[in-house]
C-alpha cells in the first residue's frame, strides 16, 4: 500500500509538471499579460502623481488681493471703516461648469457630484447632461468643494475663475458704499465718486464710519419704523468739530451684492439727496443769527406777542395756543413759538438771516464724498421768506446741512466739512470761525433746556449721563401749491453740552400716531392716559433717544478723546 500511495503521489507531480505543449505559446501568453500588466501600471501612477498634483494645489476662491495677471484691470481696493472691518473687498472666484462632450463616464461624474453636493437636485443635472451642452454646475464655488473637484481628475469640469467685488456687510452701508455696474464702473456713493481711486490704489480706503455704531442706529431705526409706520427715515451721526461722520443711514436700503435697481424713488439717499422743509429745527438758526448780530440776549424780551400774523394772503399761527403772549428770546426758542421766531428774524432782516443760514451751511451746497448730493435751492428773501424761514418753512434743505449748521453753532462757531473719509493722515488746516463763541455757547445752553425743562419740546431725549440737548422740527409736506396732513419729523440734537462732540440728526418721513406703542410699552403699568400728538416730540425725540441711550456706552469708551 506504501508503495501505490507513492507512486499515485509521483505520477501527480509528473501530471502537473511534465505537461506537455508548445514552449513558445505558453511564452506568448505570459509576455501578453505580462505587458497588460505594465500599461496599466503606467497608466495607474500616471494618474495618482497627477492626483497628487492637484492636490497639493493652493485653492483659487481664498480672500486675496494676490489676484491673477488676466484680472488686474477688474481690480479694485478695499473700502474699511474706522476700525479696520471690510466694507467692500475684492476677491477671486471660481464658477464650475460642465462639458458634457467631455464626460466618460456619466454615472461615476453624477455619483462624485452626488457626494460634494448633496443638496443639489440630480435629476435636473442628469438633463442637462443629457443635452450635451454645456452648463454651468456651481456659481461662487467654496474652496473645500473646489478642492473635492479638481481631486476627482475628471477632465468634464472646467473651472472658470473671476474676480468679484463682495460687500461683507450688505445692507449696513448700502447708501454710503453705493454699487458697481457689471463692467465694474461705479454707478453709485463712493464706488462712483472715488472710481478712478478705487481702480488704481493698492492701499484700502479707510472711512469715519463705524460698524458698530452704523448697525445699532439702523437695528433701532427699523425697529421704530415699523412701530410708527413710516415710509422712510434717516439719521446721521458726525462729530461737531471735524465733520468725520461715524453713521451715515438712509431707509430703506438695499443689498450691493445684489445689484439692485435703485432708481426707485423709495431707494433716495434721505440724508444728502432728499430735500425737505424741516420745521422748528431751524429756529436755533434763527436766535443765533440775532445774537450774533447782536441784537439780541437770551434774556431779551418780547411782549404781546399775536397768536397769529398774516404775510401777504398768508396766515401765520401758534403750533400751540398755550405759548404765552410774552416770552424771552431763549423761551421763544425753549417752547418752540413761531411769531417770537418772525420777530427775531424781523430783527436781523432779509438779506442778513439769509446770508447768516448760507455761512452756517444749511442753505448752500455741500461739496462731499459721494455724488447722490441735491444742489441747492437760491432763494429770494423777502419779508414773508423771511417769516417762514425763521421756523423752517418755506426754504428746502437736506439732513447734511442741517447737521453740519448744527455742528457749526455747538463747536463755538467754527465751519467744519462733513467727510465719510478718514483724513487724519492730514495736516490740521487753520480752523475758520464763523460765528462769535460767546453765541455758540448760548445755543447750547438753550438746546440743553429744551431737552431737560418741562416747557421743552423733547423731554423724551432727556437720557441719563449724556447731556442732550437739541431741537424737534415738525414740518407738512408741500403739495401742489399748499401742504399735505403728511408730516416730516426731526429731532436735532448735540451732546453732550458740556462740551459738545456730536450731531446727531433723526428724521421720520410720514410718521403715524403709535397708541399701542406708548400706552403698551413706554408706560408698561398703563398709568399715562395723555393724548397722542402726530409730531417730532413723540416720534423722532422718542427714536433718538433710544437710539443715544445705546450708542452712548460705545462712544464714551471709543471716542473719549477731546477735541
């Protein structure tokens, strides 16, 4: 048995060994698979060194101003505020498209495409796959999917890159920013005033504004829109003694990265395009044109005054027939009364009230930063100019210029240029005095009692620690020769009066009565049952008030530096 079992054993070995066929076919096929083999494996490590490459490419999409040859004439610098945060930024891009010509293999392309974007609908891109055409997959693709792309190696996906001009903080600065049209020229605010800067600067822009500032006074001012349902409002905030604007807002606004149609007439830049006639916020214009001619003191009085006058056809009453018949120059001003407002204009004349409002700036035209600035209006001064002026009717101007003329009569006289751009590389020009200090300082001291006395017009403004002081303007809307029930409502203000540093400037256009708002919330215990009025005194005081009442903290502790 051993030996069969042996001999089974050397009979396999030879089977298996000893087989017998043509040499040169069995080396014919091993050279075939052999070669196969190596195509192959050429083919293999030409892709993954390939694989390799790409991805140890550096992404096309990072925030760069370390743009690409092809894009330096779409170039344009960054836009900062005061702090340093992007307001507009150049950046590069990438849109991915496909080239279904190019496509091998169709369900491994959707399957890659499947996993990178999940969110996508696929049976739309199998359609246009099936068109053989070419089609754009990703607009603005991210850096961590672009990356995924370029790794799958598939020659289909053909990236395309750009250059974009991004606005981080969209509507926050819309009207100041302004847009670029789709061959990157200006169309608008600073993109259009400083387009030829903007194209061949390599340093960034850096403006007066600040970001936080900006976006608590629009978070309030939409807030309290809606509350009185006004169609639109404006606020600007500047320091009293350089013109540097820290807040610049206008609503509604819009968003610069969408490139929005803003030729709407609700689209205006309210601040520096829109004109209107303001109302009672002119008349510290007008006591301080008599002091500073001096004919006048605070203390100055003015007996039996009417309750109404008539120029020509025209009537000219008391907003309230509580004021007294016998007032001081500053009670006039305090309680807002406008025949004591016609009597002290009367004093100074035509020519001189208007020459007075032009120097201060309310009534002549402002060279600023952006375009969007309405000219002004040259009035003739005649006695009834006259009387309608010294209470702000009658004459148009823009919430500009009424900053800057309140700037000018808080600082101790001197004329400043408003400016949303950060000169303090500059040299320091000989400041020019237009009016006398001494009638700055009784300015304040009445804008401050307005705020603070019971007989003022803003007692809402009254904020604790901040020393406001200002002045309300409630003002109808003309309308085809005479005036609308539609109300234009302002609250100038300065702080703090001590030693002014701010203009802050808010303005309602169309306000409305807001019941629930003062009966439900302003007075939560429901003890205050006053009647409701339609004027600056309960809107435009109440918003600004609210708005300095958070605004405040941040200046104090950014803005601490005396001027």
């Amino acid at each position: 048995m051993e030996k069969s079992r042996s001999k089974i054993i050397i009979e396999d070995y030879k089977n298996n060994f000893d087989y017998k066929k043509n040499d040169t076919s069995l080396n014919i096929q091993f050279n075939r698979v052999a070669f196969v083999f190596f195509f192959f494996f050429i083919i293999y490590l030409i892709y993954t060194i390939h694989l390799i490459h790409l991805g140890s490419r550096k992404s096309s999409v990072e925030i760069s101003n370390d743009l690409p040859a092809f894009a330096n004439k779409l170039y344009r610098t960054d836009i900062i505020d005061i702090d340093g945060n992007y307001l507009a930024k150049t950046v590069k891009s990438i849109d991915i498209g496909i080239k279904t010509s190019d496509v091998i293999d169709r369900k491994k392309l959707l399957l890659s495409l499947n996993i990178i974007f999940p969110d996508k609908d696929f049976n739309k891109i199998k359609k246009q796959l099936d068109t053989k055409k070419f089609f754009w997959l990703e607009k603005k693709v991210s850096e961590e999917n672009y990356e995924k792309l370029m790794k799958l190696g598939d020659n289909s996906i053909k990236p395309e890159e750009k250059v974009l001009r991004m606005y981080p903080q969209k509507n926050l600065f819309s009207h100041i920013i302004g847009q670029i049209d789709d061959d990157n020229n200006g169309i608008s605010g600073l993109e259009k005033s400083f387009d030829e800067v903007l194209r061949n600067s390599k340093k960034p822009i850096k403006l007066t504004v600040d970001k936080d500032v900006q976006f608590l006074i629009r978070k309030e001012l939409i807030k309290y829109q809606e509350i009185f349902k006004s169609k639109g409002s404006a606020a600007i905030l500047m320091n009293v003694n350089n013109g540097n604007i820290l807040s610049l807002i206008s609503l509604p606004d819009f968003n610069p990265n969408e490139r929005q149609n803003i030729t709407d007439v609700n689209f205006i830049n309210r601040v520096t395009k829109g004109t209107y006639e303001l109302g009672s916020v002119f008349k510290p214009f007008t006591f301080a044109s008599a002091l500073n001619e001096d004919l006048i003191k605070p203390e100055t009085e003015f007996l039996d005054l009417p309750k109404s006058i008539r120029c020509d056809k025209h009537r000219i009453g008391e907003y309230d027939n509580k004021i007294p018949s016998d007032l001081t120059a500053e009670q006039i001003l305090i309680r807002s009364g406008n025949i004591g407002s016609v009597r002290i204009a009367q004093l100074v004349g035509p020519e001189k009230h208007k020459s007075f409002l032009k120097k201060v700036g309310v009534l002549s035209s402002i060279d600023f930063d952006i375009d969007e600035v309405a000219p002004q209006k040259d009035y003739n001064f005649g006695k009834c100019r006259l009387a309608t002026a010294s209470y702000g009717h009658g004459v148009a101007t823009t919430i500009l210029q009424l900053a800057k003329g309140y700037a000018v009569i808080s600082n101790g006289g001197y004329d400043i240029k408003p400016s949303l751009i950060d000169k303090n590389t500059e040299s320091k020009k000989k400041r020019i005095r237009l009016i006398n200090k001494g009638v700055s300082d009784q300015v304040v001291t009445a804008l401050r009692k307005i705020v603070n006395t019971e007989e003022g017009t803003a007692k809402f403004a009254d904020v604790s620690n901040y020393e406001i002081g200002g002045k309300t303007g409630t003002a109808d809307q003309p309308k085809e020769g005479s005036y609308s029930e539609a109300k234009i409502n302002t609250f100038a203000s300065i702080f703090p009066t001590s030693n002014p540093q701010y203009v802050f400037v808010v303005m309602l256009d169309t306000p409305q009565k807001a019941k629930d708002y003062y009966y439900k919330y302003r007075h939560q215990k429901g003890g205050w049952k006053g009647t409701l009025y339609n004027t600056a005194g309960w809107t435009s005081v109440e918003v600004a008030g609210k708005i300095m009442d958070k605004i405040g903290p941040i200046l104090a502790t950014k803005y601490l530096e005396i001027n």
